[in-house]
C-alpha cells in the first residue's frame, strides 16, 4: 500500500486511511471529518500520530501507513505497512482484555492500562501489508 499522499482519507467501505512513512519532516492534517468525528494526523519517518475529536487514537513508532482503520467499539481492525518493525499503540477501554492477531495469528491477549492504551509491536517488512484485529475480550 505505501504511504497515503492525502495523510488521511476516507475510503469506499466507511473506514480511514492516514500515515505517510516516507516524509522527512513532520506534517500534519486537522479538522479532518469523517462520520461527525474530527481526526488530526501527524506523520513522517519517526513517528505517525492519530487524533480523534482532539483524543489520542493511534500512535507508531516510527512512523506506519494504515489503511482501512474501521472500529466498533468491540473489535478494531487495520492494515499496517511500513519499512521497518513498529511500535504501535491504541486506544481501547481502560483495564480491559483484548486479543490481539496479526496477519491472522494470534499474538497475545493484553489489558490496557488505566489510560485506555495497548500497546504492541509489528513486525514489518518493507512493501508488505499486515492485516491487524484488536478484539475486546467480553
């Protein structure tokens, strides 16, 4: 997929796209509507940032294209592409169990911390796309 040149859109299926690995400095993108919500990007090289109705939602390090970032409420869903093994964190629920697969394997089931944030780290290989799910455990 590589980097989404936009910095953040909204795609056919009602999901986003955000996160363009490949600038060399910082550039963000505010007041981005998409389904009454207002989004804020931040991205390049070392880190892509995603804000929610001014909340923290996704954060890489260093930076990731995501693609096709779709969440429910119970399970949350994204591709992931970068050039190198990432460090990612979301917001979830505070104090909660949620499964987390990647590419399809499952990884680990983890509790966020009192904040709301898990945090993982992907694998990546340069021009490859990894499907991720983040499901409550209920």
């Amino acid at each position: 997929m590589s980097a989404v040149k936009e910095l953040i859109r909204t795609e056919s299926d009602g999901s986003i796209s955000f996160g363009d690995y490949e600038l060399g400095e910082k550039t963000k993108k505010s007041d981005f509507e998409h389904d009454g919500d207002l989004y804020k990007v931040k991205t390049f090289k070392e880190i892509t940032r995603l804000e929610k109705n001014e909340m923290f939602a996704y954060e890489s390090e260093p930076g990731t294209a995501v693609s096709h970032m779709k969440s429910d409420g119970k399970t949350m869903t994204f591709t992931v592409d970068g050039p190198e093994d990432a460090m990612i964190t979301v917001m979830g629920e505070p104090d909660t169990d949620y499964k987390i697969v990647i590419g399809g394997v499952y990884r680990d089931t983890q509790k966020s911390n009192l904040g709301g944030k898990i945090s993982f780290s992907v694998e990546l290989d340069a021009g490859k796309s990894y499907e991720v799910q983040i499901e409550k455990v209920e």
